[in-house]
C-alpha cells in the first residue's frame, strides 16, 4: 500500500500567485513590480508555499529564478487554479446583473405578424433565467390586463391618430391596413363603393375590445364618418370564425390587408377597393413599471427582433 499523506493545509490565492509571477518573470523583483507588492512579500509567500507543500520550488541562479521539476509540474496546477477563482469572481459578479423572474406577455392575431417566436427567442437567449407567460386575447382586454396588473407587457392595436395616453409606454412596431373583404360574387355591391354604400350591407361585428370594433365605430354610428349604423349580422370574436363566415357568405368584415389579398386571390373573396383603415402594431407596458428588470428585458429583445 502507498503510504498516507497528510491533506495540506489551504493555499492563500495571493500565494499561488506570487508563485505563478515568479514563475514567469524568472524574478522576484519583476514579480514583485507585477503584483504590486515588495520584494520581501513576494520571497515570505514563495517560502510559505515551499513549508506548506515539502518541496523546493525554485532554484536561485545567476540569471534569476529557475522551475525546479517540482515547481515545473505544480505550475499549471496553480495557474488552473487561478483561472478558476477568476472565473469564480466573474460568475459571481455577473449574477448581480442577471434578470430573474416571469414575464407574463399578452398576445394577439397570429404569432407570425407579432414575431413572436423570434421575440421569445431573443428574450430566452439574452435572458435565460427569465420565464415567461403567454395569455391570448383581444388587444382591448390585453391592455385593460396590463392596466390591472395581471400583464406585465403585450401586443395591442392601436389606431394612428390616437390620442398619446402618458400612462403607457407603447413602441410602435409596423403599420399596416384593414381592407373591407367581402364573400365571393359579392363584387357589384362592394367594388367602387364607399363607407356609406357599404354600410347597408350586412356586416359582422366584434367585442368591444376588439381592434375591429374600435376601427368600425370611425366609420360606422353617431359621429362617426358616415353617422350610419349597419346591419350586424353576427358578433364574432376571434379572426379565424370572422374570415370563415365572410367566405360562408354571412357579410362584409374587416381584414388585414395581407389575408385579404390573399383569400382574394386562393379563394375568390371581394376587397372593396375604395376604402381601407389603417392601424398600427404596438407593444405596450405601463410606464410607472417601464424601469422593472424583467420588463426592460422584454424592451431589449423587442428591439432585437423588430429594430
């Protein structure tokens, strides 16, 4: 059996580095100027190492301090061990900027128009002790949600002229139109037709949360452009059942421009060609909370994402 060895008694890091100086300068003055210490400092360290470890680490010769093979083989022992109490101190260090915690993001429309696979993405790879929550919803009740708390942050439609509201931090995205789409066939009704023609169709409404009820009232009802209410035929809330019962033939509905020229053109649905609204995708956050790691978190990778 190999005999027993006591454990040494723990190495002082500024030891291994008085060591690993010497080592490299061949010197213990040069060391000494490179740790910022005296000379005598540096020789009680290189002494205390050699008591602690048994062995004779240097030889002194003309032209300076020389490795023996026992310091030769603990070199890089020591400057493993150096590297690792810095990496310690950066690890360390660096949680103290680290962003923990859920954010709790309320969604709208489809993932593709908000992008928001690619916003997660940048917020998991900038951030990865960040979690987040996902809630869909109308743009109304995701902002009513953020107002209350319940969100930290979300999508919402706003319309371009709104009123700024100082409660808000909003970070306009794009801009885009909603096109007036009508069932197949529809096309002496609605192409070349304004709001008023239009307004003695049938048309499907929405919740009042919703982008498209916002938008309809600017045309549609007591002061708004026309000052006429249209035949609602049915209340739908979500974009999917509305683009089904436009091609069912039920009545007019807004669309986003992109779907509509697409449906128009796979599936022979009418655009009403002399009208459009316009409406902006914006991200919103209550400004008192626009400081909080979390939701600051969520700016930066928005920014990452659309710019």
């Amino acid at each position: 059996m190999p005999p027993k060895t006591s454990p040494l008694p723990p190495v002082d890091p500024q030891t291994l580095r008085a060591f690993a100086a010497v080592a490299r300068e061949g010197s213990v003055s040069r060391a000494a100027l490179r740790l910022h210490l005296s000379q005598p400092a540096v020789s009680l360290q290189l002494k205390s190492l050699a008591q602690a470890t048994g062995l004779q680490l240097f030889t002194r010769t003309p032209q300076g301090m020389v490795l023996t093979a026992d310091g030769a083989a603990l070199l890089p022992v020591a400057e493993k061990a150096l590297t690792a109490l810095g990496d310690f101190g950066q690890a360390a260090a660096g949680l103290h900027h680290t962003v923990r915690g859920t954010l709790r993001i309320g969604t709208i429309l489809d993932p593709e128009f908000t992008r928001l696979g690619a916003f997660l993405k940048q917020l998991v790879a900038q951030n990865p002790q960040v979690g987040t929550e996902l809630r869909q919803g109308m743009s109304g009740d995701v902002l009513a949600l953020v107002e209350r708390g319940d969100l930290d942050v979300g999508f919402f439609l706003n319309l371009p002229d709104d009123p700024p509201e100082p409660r808000y931090r909003l970070r306009p995205l794009t801009r885009f139109t909603y096109r007036v789409l009508a069932p197949a066939g529809w096309g002496p009704q609605v192409v070349g037709k304004d709001w008023k023609a239009l307004a003695a169709l049938p048309w499907l409404a929405t919740p009042a949360a919703s982008a498209h009820h916002r938008l309809q009232r600017r045309v549609f009802g007591p002061g708004s452009l026309t000052g006429l209410s249209p035949h609602r035929v049915a209340l739908v809330d979500q974009e999917a059942s509305m683009l089904d019962l436009v091609k069912s033939g039920v009545g007019l509905s807004l669309v986003r421009d992109a779907i509509a020229m697409r449906e128009a053109q796979a599936r022979g649905l009418v655009i009403a060609d002399q009208v459009s609204l316009a409406c902006e995708l914006s991200f919103v956050c209550l400004a008192e909370r626009a400081g909080e790691p979390v939701i600051e978190a969520a700016w930066g990778a928005l920014d990452a994402v659309w710019g």
